[in-house]
C-alpha cells in the first residue's frame, strides 16, 4: 500500500487563496447587494466545499507519507486553533449586537449559538423546520450552516480515509469518491424532486441544500481531486503549462458565468448548477497546480491573496452584520431587500472586522495556539503598566461581550411578533368557531328589486354573508375581521397559496356553506394565476360577487400579484378589488416586526378594507340596479306617450 502525496510538495498550493476569494467575493455580493446582480452567487459555497476536500485530503495524505500515519488529536486541534477563534469572536459581538437591537432578531438566537459551537446548525435547522428559501424571520448566524457541514467533514474523514487507503490503486480511491460525489447530488436531486419522503416544495430545497449527505458532492470532488492529482500532473507532464492556463481560466470564467444565470429551486439548480460549479472548481484546482501554468499566479495577486487569507472571517462577518444593519435600519430581514447603501456599510464593516479578527486573534491563536496565547496574556498581566493595560482591556472587552451575549440569549423571545399576531387570529378563529358553530343562513342571491325609479339602495352588509378565504395575513387580521364584521365565515392559513383556493372554496360550496360575497387574500405567498382565478370565479357562480384582496409585503413578486389581480378584476364584471396594499403602505407602523402580518389595530384596518371592498360592490349592484330601473321606466314612459288619445 502506498501513500503518495499530491505534488506540489510545498505546503501551499498555488491559487487556492485567489479560489477562495473568488468563492467569498460571489457569496458576499448575492447577499449584500441582492440576487438581482447575481442570481447564483451562492455558488460560492460550493466552491469552499472543493477547496476544503482537496486541501484537508491533500494535508492527510502528506502527513501519511511523512509519517506513516496520522495523529488525530493534533489534526483536531489544528483544525479547533483555525475554525473557533473567529467564530467565537463573532458569535460574541453579534449575539450582543442583537441584544441592543432587540426583538424578532433575537427569536431563535440560543438554538442558532448553539448549532454553530457544535457545528451541527445544518441538522438543528432542518430539525426545527426554518425554511432557507422561505422565512419570514432571518437566522443572525444561519450562514454557518455550510462551516457545520465542513467541520463534519473534518471530523469524519480522518476515521474513514483508511477504508480508502485499502484499495490498492490511486485511480480506485479517486474513482470511488467520485462515486460517492454522485450518490450525494443524486439524493440532492430526489429530494428536490420530490421524492420518497420528500418534503414539497422550498422545504425540499431547504432540506436537499442543508443536508451533509445531500451535499457532500463539492467535498467529494476535492477528496478525489486530491486522490488523482499525482496520477494526473504526471499524465499532463511539464510542458502542458499553457494549455493547463486555458483551461483554469475557463474554469473560473464558466463558475462565475453560472453565478450570473438566474437561479431555480428545481434540480437544474439543484444540484445541476452546484454541481457544475464544484466540477469547474476541481478544474481551477488542477490547472493552477500544473507546472507552467500561469493561474496561480493570476489568481494570487495581491489584492485576492488578501481577501482568501481573510476569507473566512469575511464569510462569518457579512451575514450576521446584514441582518443586525437591517434589523435595526428597517426592522426587516435581507429577504426584504438590501438597500445599496445599507450594503456598503455592511461591506466596509465586514471588512474591517475580518482584519481585525485575522490580525489579532486568528493569526495569534493559529501561531501560538490556546495555551501559548494563554500563557502570552498571563505574561502581558505581569508586564510593564502599558504592556498590562493592553491584556486588561483585552480582557475587559471579553468579559463585556461574553456579558452581552448572555443577557440577549436571556432575553431571546419565545416567538417573533409576526408568529404573535398569526397565532393570536388562529386562537381567535377557534374561539368563534367553539361560540357559533353552526353558521347563519347566508342570502346567496341578490336582493328583491327595489320598486321602480326608487333612488339607489344599497342594502347594509353584514359579516353573515360574507366567506373570506386567505393566507396568514387573512388569518393575523382575523380579530379585527371577527370584531368590524360579525359573524364573517373565514378560512385562512399560514403558507396558503392562490393553488389553494380553488379546492377551498369548492369544498364550502358543496357543503353549502360559501356565502353571497367571497373575499380572497391569496396574494401574499407569490405569484398568482389567471386560470386559477377563473376557476375561483366559476365556483362562485354567477350569482355572488367576488372581491380579491391585494398583497402587501417586502418581496419582489408583490408588484405583480398586484397588477395581475387588477388586471381581472377588470375583465370580470362580478369582480372587485380590495385595496390593502394601498391601505396598509403608509401605515407600516401597524405591522409586526416582518412588515407582512397586521397587528391588532392593523387586522381592524384589513377588516375596514375588506368591508369597503365589499360595500363598494354592493353600491355598485345598487346603482346598476338603478339605472336599470329608470331605463325601464323610461321606456314604459315613452310607450304611453306615443299611444293615440
């Protein structure tokens, strides 16, 4: 058995520091200045993954040449001295950040510290079903969801890189963590697919995205890589250098085309997108290590070098600097949108917090390790006066965040105002439905005609007539609803969909329980759809009126859900729209934390809009009704005068 180690024998490959700065620069620019510049620059994160199994492969398999063996303990250690000081500098300041800003940022803050110091965030998150794609709450710490599928990583392949050492060829280990790359994309795919035991939709992309062996395939790639790369520079020989450079600049130029494409939530994305990338990465790595090659040295100039040395601490700094900034800016989260200016602070304070962090506290504790930085500070506390006020101060600002941290986990709620008010109108729609739980007799068709050349006569509307069907906006407002229109029918759900409608109301109908007016607030969740409208309107039938109430809310579908509701409402005659967008938009201050939900006296706002959308229909039967009238009576009229006297 032989354990040939990955030319080049120096202790550092060329153009890894430029990759990873490639990968952080396309993570931070997708997050700080929004999808719209670069839709798949999450990417990124997978470009981390193949550095990490190439390099860590790399490091075992020197070691093992050297040695003839591996110490687990001192591979452990190295990989705590480079991974916990940063993150635990961060996971300090920000946990106390998030205490003075207060509120919904502070829901979840324990279970999120808690993933990220035992590097299982991943699992925490799926476990306690936060959707990456679809929350309405931001996670301060979710981006290390990635650094616990790498640390796993570290954790696990020492144990298991002897079972592939016993496979007597280079090519067979390469070509069995190949294998196994393409078993994690295709349990990525089946998951987003749908398949056995799959959760629909975002949750299956949430969980497919999140899980180690779902996505373990970038990691796999680097381990295989690392595997072959003797096999490989042998093959290519000393005189491939410049096609090795065509090649390695295809490679970084087709990543960063693929972060530039739109990105889907199907498998095309993933793991179609990832997974070319993680292949495209694998190249990158190659080209830059042929001798001749010139992408090394491309990729390690000055100003990428710094970024890749800075890399990780720039990668735990942007996330939860962007949502604090916005928390306390807009009291929003990053799905709300990121101003361009609120992205530029954020930029320059990432930057100079990673600095800081790899200046005095990375580079220290990786040089001189916990114990020799420990025993350098007791030195500093028995020093000259300007030499201890340094250590104390040090000291003191610790003790201060550790402070903070511990009083804003203290003080984390148990649930964010958004989930306060939703369940406070799920509690209120039981309470009702317990109170009255046969409906009213419902008028199910228009009223008598008034007698003829009468003034127009709206009839008063009441809450018994009414069937209001929506998402969790509906079902937040329903107090409000419960209280300005008594005895109204509402059907409303967290996550509900247009889709959902149709099915909803077909069942009221045949149980003979969809009353004169529909109101549907279905707008929120994302887009909508004509056909799926039309078969809402259908089921109404022709003899009840049906009002759509639009979407308010920070998401980039809003405009359009509004726009396409207007639009057939326009086309329909016993269609009608109710204006909450317009209602709500200078009112922001009655609602929750998300800038989605009403509060209390926000759902008696929504109730005042859905009872004028409804009135308005009403007065508008009335004077139809009107019209109709006199042009009967004119015409009756006229008939008597041209009878001869």
């Amino acid at each position: 058995m032989t354990f040939t180690a990955p030319r080049p024998t120096a202790a550092r490959f060329a153009g890894l520091d430029g990759l990873r700065a490639v990968a952080v620069i396309l993570v931070v620019v997708y997050h700080l200045f929004g999808p719209a510049l670069l839709p798949g620059g999450f990417l990124g994160v997978d470009v981390f993954f193949v550095i990490s199994g190439f390099l860590i492969t790399s490091l075992l398999l020197r070691e093992l040449a050297a040695t003839g063996g591996i110490r687990l303990v001192e591979f452990w250690r190295r990989r705590a001295r480079r991974l916990l000081p940063a993150l635990l500098v961060v996971l300090a300041v920000c946990t106390t950040l998030a205490g003075l800003i207060g509120g919904d940022v502070l829901r979840g803050l324990g279970w999120q510290v808690l993933g990220a110091l035992t590097f299982s965030f991943n699992w925490i998150a799926l476990a306690g079903d936060t959707g990456y794609f679809a929350a309405t709450t931001t996670e301060v710490f979710r981006n290390v969801w990635s650094l616990a599928v790498e640390e796993q990583f570290y954790l696990l392949w020492p144990l298991v890189l002897p079972l592939f050492l016993l496979l007597p060829k280079r090519s067979w280990r390469a070509s069995a963590a190949v294998a196994l790359a393409a078993l994690s994309a295709a349990g990525m795919a089946l998951v987003v697919a749908g398949g056995a035991g799959a959760p629909a939709a975002s949750d299956a992309v949430t969980r497919a995205y999140f899980g180690t062996d779902t996505h373990a395939f970038g990691i796999l790639l680097g381990v295989a890589l690392a595997f072959a790369l003797p096999a490989l520079l042998d093959r290519l020989g000393d005189d491939r250098g410049r096609l090795a450079t065509g090649a390695g600049v295809t490679a970084v130029s087709g990543v960063i085309v693929l972060a530039l494409l739109p990105a889907g939530d199907g498998v095309a994305t993933f793991p179609g997108v990832l997974l070319a990338a993680s292949a495209l990465t694998a190249v990158a790595i190659l080209s830059a290590a042929v001798p001749g090659s010139r992408l090394g040295g491309a990729l390690d100039v000055a100003p990428l070098r710094w970024v890749g040395d800075r890399s990780y601490g720039i990668y735990l700094w942007h996330w939860p600097l962007l949502v604090l900034a916005l928390a306390w800016v807009r009291g929003t989260g990053p799905e709300a949108g990121v101003p361009v200016g609120v992205g530029l602070g954020v930029l320059v304070a990432t930057l100079g917090a990673a600095e800081l962090s790899y200046r005095f506290v990375e580079t220290p504790l990786r040089r001189d390790g916990f114990r020799g930085t420990a025993s350098r500070l007791g030195t500093a506390l028995r020093g000259s006066a300007r030499v201890r006020a340094r250590a104390v101060g040090a000291v003191a600002v610790t003790a201060l965040f550790l402070g903070g941290s511990s009083v804003a986990l203290a003080a984390a709620p148990a649930e964010t105002s958004s989930e306060a008010v939703v369940s406070a109108g799920a509690a209120a729609l039981e309470a009702a439905e317990e109170s009255s739980p046969h409906p009213a007799p419902s008028r199910t068709t228009a009223p008598s005609p008034a007698p003829a050349v009468s003034a127009p006569s709206p009839t008063p509307v009441a809450g018994e007539e009414i069937t209001a069907v929506g998402d969790s906006v509906m079902l937040a407002a329903a107090p409000g609803l419960l209280e300005e229109l008594p005895g109204i029918q509402v059907d409303a759900a967290v996550s509900r969909s247009v889709w959902a409608g149709p099915g909803i109301l077909e069942s009221l109908a045949a149980q003979g329980q969809l009353r004169r007016y529909v109101v549907v607030a279905l707008g929120t969740n994302g887009p909508v759809d004509t056909a799926v409208l039309q078969r809402m309107v259908d089921v109404a039938g022709p003899d009840r009126d049906v009002i759509l109430v639009n979407a308010y809310a920070p998401r980039d579908w809003i405009p359009q859900v509004n726009a396409d509701l207007a639009a057939f409402a326009a086309e329909h005659p016993r269609v009608s729209i109710a204006d909450w967008s317009g209602a709500i938009a200078p009112r922001e201050d009655l609602l929750a934390g998300d800038r989605i939900h009403p509060g209390e006296e926000g759902g008696r706002l929504f109730a005042r809009t859905v009872e004028a959308g409804v009135t308005a229909v009403e007065h508008a039967r009335a004077a139809a009704e009107h019209d109709a009238q006199m042009r009967e009576y004119r015409r009756l009229h006229h008939a008597e005068v041209r009878i001869p006297q």
